[in-house]
C-alpha cells in the first residue's frame, strides 16, 4: 500500500470514543480545531461530568459554530455505542460530509493501565469494552449508509506496552493482539472503498506508575519498554499534547501506510 498524507480542513464526522481522559482531551481539542466549518463531532465516554466539561472546553475555545459537538454517554459495558452513532447520524443527515474520522483511544488503558484485570468479572468487563465494543461501533460506522462512498479513516489509539508477549500479562496481550490484528485486517479489506486505518501508540506517559498485582508481581513501565539508561534519555515520558501533535504530523506531514503500527518514538520528532 502506498503512503498516505490526510488534510484535516474538510467537512468530517469524527466520532471520538475515550474523549475524557487526558489523551482524550487533547485529541478532541487538536482534532476539531483543523476541521472544516460544518463539521460535526461526536465525543463518547462513560463519565457525564467529564464530557460536559470538556463540550463546555471546546465551545470556549473553537471558532463559534465551527464544528458541532455532540455528546454521547456511553454505558458500563460501552454497547451502546452504536445507537449514539445512529443518532447522531439521523441528526447530520444532508450535511454532506468529506470524510469521517473513528478515533477508538483506549481511554485510561492506553494512560494508565499496566496490569491485567484481577478478577474474572473484571476481566470480562474489560474484554467487552476494549474489544467487543469497538469492533461493533467500528462496523456499523463502516457499513453505514449515510457514511457511503466518502473517505474514512479509523484510528486505533493503544498503548504498545503488551501488544507483544510480557510475563504476568497474558491476557492483556492476547486481548490488545486480538485488537491489533482486527484493524490490521480491516485495512486490507476496505482498502478498495477508501477506507484508512492507523494504529497509534502514544508512547509512555507520566501517568504510568510501577503497580504491584495479587500475586505481589511488580510491573515496571521502564522494564516493559525493555530500556536501557541510555534509551530512557532517548524516549522520555511524554504528554497528552505532546502525542496528539506527533499523531496529527504523522497523517498531515509525515504519511502513513494503512494498517500499520506507529509508536510515538519511531519517528523522535514533530
């Protein structure tokens, strides 16, 4: 597949899932700041406080009547995501949208989360919503008649920290690989209808802290990047702000191959 460069100044649909976490809130702040005027933005998270105090954030500081906000609550187990698309689908129709944008950042799991859930409801609960649930919003947001013949790009915002095989994480790694090779095969199917896909890791945050699980294990993030002193003065810890320019140079400036997996260290600069 050839490299592929996106201006962001066009008429788009971006559908934000995870927009309340710090991450989260600088994406939806970067994003719809270089969208065109009569864009729409669906922000979707768990959390009603958070999301009302970021809509108030972004009508603060985006050109009025720029971009519409929109925001959707999602439940416990996320499966209600496709109904909020719906919606907001119904609400746009006759825009005449350009593109659309499907942003799935795994929330505190890509800031946060070192340890694999603990117990076995949580762990269901987690598989539900960093997998299941994705993957049905994603496909209904693909096969949406209203979205039909417009270019799509589908952003898979995850940490790269268990993508690979780690001891005590075996089934994170096997939930987040599962994940990966969904938009992996995605891109290679829907590459014909225009359809794009980026899986993104944001690099190491200052908000993943050594944890201990219920086993007394203790998970290091510099030992799961497998860093040298050396390296660690390379690839500091980054900020929200920091990634989200580095993910928004990647699709204007840099260019991306569809179904391939970026980190924030591969290319050190924005």
């Amino acid at each position: 597949m050839a490299a592929k460069r996106m201006d962001l100044n066009a008429r788009t649909l971006l559908v934000l899932s995870g927009s309340s976490n710090p991450l989260g809130e600088t994406l939806a702040q970067e994003l719809c700041s270089r969208l065109a005027v009569g864009s729409v933005a669906l922000l979707l998270d768990e959390s009603q406080k958070r999301l009302e105090s970021l809509e108030q954030h972004l009508k603060e500081h985006l050109q009025p009547d720029a971009v519409q906000i929109v925001t959707g609550l999602l439940d416990e187990r996320h499966s209600n995501g496709v109904q909020l698309l719906d919606q907001v689908l119904c609400q746009s129709e006759g825009f005449g949208f350009e593109r659309s944008i499907l942003v799935h950042n795994e929330g505190d799991s890509a800031t946060h989360m070192l340890l694999e859930p603990q117990t076995a409801e949580a762990w269901t609960d987690y598989v539900q919503q960093q997998l299941y649930a994705p993957v049905a919003l994603n496909q209904r947001w693909l096969n949406s008649v209203a979205l039909q013949g417009i270019e799509k790009l589908a952003i898979n915002v995850t940490s790269s920290l268990q993508v690979r095989p780690l001891v005590y994480s075996t089934l994170l790694c096997s939930c987040k690989r599962a994940r990966d090779m969904y938009f992996r095969s995605m891109a290679s199917e829907e590459a014909r209808a225009n359809v794009h896909v980026l899986s993104y890791a944001p690099g190491l945050f200052k908000t993943h802290e050594t944890q201990c699980d219920v086993n007394g294990n203790i998970v290091d993030p510099e030992e799961l990047l497998v860093m040298s002193d050396q390296e660690q003065q390379e690839f500091p810890r980054v900020q929200p702000l920091q990634s989200t320019l580095k993910l928004i140079n990647i699709l204007e400036e840099t260019a991306f191959v569809s179904g391939h997996d970026v980190d924030y260290y591969d290319t050190f600069f924005l």
